[in-house]
C-alpha cells in the first residue's frame, strides 16, 4: 500500500479513523499502520480529537420548544417579517431598517430639489438691486420722454373743451 | 404518496427519503407530518445550532427559526435533495448569520461558566467524584474553545461531518461549495484540533 503520508494523501487517514473507509481499505490501512510511524501517530493524534470531541455532549432541548414553536407558527407573520425574511438568507435583513432611513432620507431630499428648482416669485427689492445705473438712466429718460408726450395730449384737451 | 415522490424527485435524492415524502405530506396540508418530522430533526438541529454558536438559548431560538422556515416554505418545497440537507442549509445559514451579526455575544455562555443553563454531564460513575467532574469541566471547556476557535464554515464542516456523521457531497451541498472544498476545509480544520487537543488522549 502507497504510504498516504509520503503521497501526501491524509484524506485517507481521515477517513480512516471517522470509520467512513470500506472494510478491504481499512484492513489494509490497518495493516500499513503497523509498519508506518508517521501515519500511526496521524491516526493516534485524529483519534484523539475524535475521542475529545466525544466528550462534548449536547444538552437536551427545552420541554416546552414543541409548544413554542407552534404558538410562532399560530401567530400571523408581519409585513416586516414578509419583507425582510428572503433578505435573511444573505444576511441583510438587519440592513432594512437602515435601508428604509436612507429611503426617506433620498425622498426628502429629491422634494427639496424639486421646491429648490420651482423660479421664485418676483420680488421687488432684488429686482432693485439687480437695476444697473444704465438701466436706470435709460428708464429715468423713458418717463421723462412720457412726460413730455403727455403735455400736448393735456393742451388738445383743453383746447377741445374750450 | 411514494408514486409522487418517484416522479418528483430530482437527481441524488432517492425514492427512500422519508423526510422528503412526510415534508410533501405536509406541503399537501397534512400538519401531523410536519409534528413528525420535528420529533426527528429537533435534537440535531438544536444540538447543531448549539455547538455552533455556543449559547442553548440562542441555539433553541435558531432552531424554532428553522423549522418556522420549514413550515413556511411548505408550498413552494420540491425535494430536489435531500430533506436534511435543505434542513441543515437553512440551520447553517441562521448560525452564519447570528454569528456574523453577533447575536451570540449578548447571551453567550462564559466557557468556564459552570452554572450556565446547561446541565452537568454526568460521567459514567453513578457518583462522580468533585475530582472527575472538574476534570470532565475542564476537558469539555479546552474542546468547547478549540471548536469555537475554529474560522465559521470550518466549523459547521466539522460539526456537520463529526455528529451528524454526514458525508462529504452532503456537507458540500449544505455549505454550497464543491467537495474538495469540503476536504479542505475539514483538513485544515482537524489539523488545527490535532494541534489544541491531541494531548487530551
């Protein structure tokens, strides 16, 4: 039998001492391990982890699990349990909640785009200072050019009366 | 209901798989089936969740999540493998995530904790000398740690591979990930407890 030592090949050995080997593999392991010092003492040490992890006996489950389970099975599932449980099984269903704020955060903010874009109504004292003196020389000639236009329209008047 | 299992079946799940047979029972709305198949899967899964995350609590929580998903999933379940491979998927999944979100860290039992909720085993004697049982404590705690010590999907390998005695194409189709990832993972995970606990013999 090749030494699954050398050929590197410790599957072997671990399936040897988990007893998963068919019966010929394991006579001739068991047969290997007589002459072979570095496999015995793989096997030994892998016995003893096994035989360690033995010792670890689980505790019995709790008497009143079955009475539990069906009352949580009775109760009807909520929104947030529909919505979150597929999430669950990559491990984001702690993000929903987080996932939700960033939602209303995101909705706030596109509402305040929105009003920020709407042109604001015209308002008298910027349109002031946004006057520059040309334009309000050039208006300041307009009313007076009015002012003279409606001097002789007045003189028609009266004359017209007269 | 054996003819409906024949024709459902999908590939590496046999004809055999009782579980998957009671779990069609159940999708077809026979509730009993479903009370049959949790006394035959609680303590394994509960035991597993246990070894997992280290906390009874916790673990008997994860393991109503489990069979709450079990139930839920009913009308959509199609024995495409085997029942407690799909089982062991969903527990895994739960253990992975409780352990990522650190669930297990609000309630976890202190490993030198001899007055946690879990009962003493009792060793073989009848009367176990103060003697036996601190050594019995103190074997339990060295295994406790070198398991919990052990990266997350190392450790579900092992615990999946040494009590629920699973083979390595089922380990690998309840971790999703191929076989040989599987005997990697189960190597460098023993190598690590040859290295913490091979003194123990």
């Amino acid at each position: 039998m090749k030494c699954p030592m050398e050929s590197r090949d410790q599957q072997v050995l671990l399936a040897f001492s988990s007893r998963k080997l068919d019966a010929a593999s394991m006579s001739a392991l068991d047969s290997h391990l007589e002459d072979c010092l570095a496999c015995r003492q793989f096997v030994q040490a892998q016995g003893a982890v096994w035989d360690a992890l033995d010792v670890w006996e689980a505790a019995p489950v709790s008497a009143d699990f079955n009475r539990r389970l069906y009352q949580r099975l009775d109760r009807p599932v909520s929104w947030f349990d529909r919505v979150s449980g597929p999430l669950q099984w990559f491990g984001l269903r702690r993000l929903v909640p987080l996932a939700a704020s960033a939602g209303v955060v995101f909705m706030a903010g596109l509402l305040f785009q929105h009003t920020a874009a709407v042109p604001a109504a015209p308002h008298d004292t910027a349109q002031m200072e946004a006057l520059q003196p040309e334009q309000l020389e050039s208006a300041l000639d307009e009313m007076e050019a009015l002012s003279q236009l409606s001097r002789p329209v007045h003189a028609e008047t009266i004359d017209s009366k007269m | 209901m054996n003819e409906r299992v024949n024709r459902d079946v999908g590939a590496g799940v046999t004809a055999l798989d009782l579980d998957a047979e009671l779990m069609l029972r159940v999708k077809d709305g026979d509730a009993p089936s479903f009370g049959v198949l949790l006394e035959k899967h609680r303590l394994s899964v509960v035991h597993f969740l246990y070894r997992m995350v280290q906390n009874h609590a916790v673990a008997e929580e994860l393991a109503q999540e489990v069979f709450l998903r079990v139930y839920r999933s009913r009308a959509t379940y199609e024995p495409t493998a085997k029942f407690t491979t799909w089982l062991f998927r969903i527990a895994t999944h739960l253990a992975l995530n409780s352990l990522r979100d650190g669930k297990h860290d609000r309630a976890q039992e202190r490993l030198d904790d001899t007055s946690s909720d879990m009962p003493a085993r009792q060793v073989p004697d009848v009367r176990p000398s103060v003697e036996q049982s601190m050594v019995y404590q103190s074997k339990l705690d060295e295994v406790r740690r070198a398991v919990a010590a052990l990266p997350e999907k190392q450790r579900a390998a092992v615990l999946m591979h040494k009590y629920q005695e699973m083979e390595y194409t089922q380990i690998a189709k309840v971790l999703e990930c191929s076989e040989s990832a599987v005997k990697s993972l189960l190597f460098r995970a023993y190598e690590t407890l040859r290295a913490r606990l091979a003194h123990m013999a």
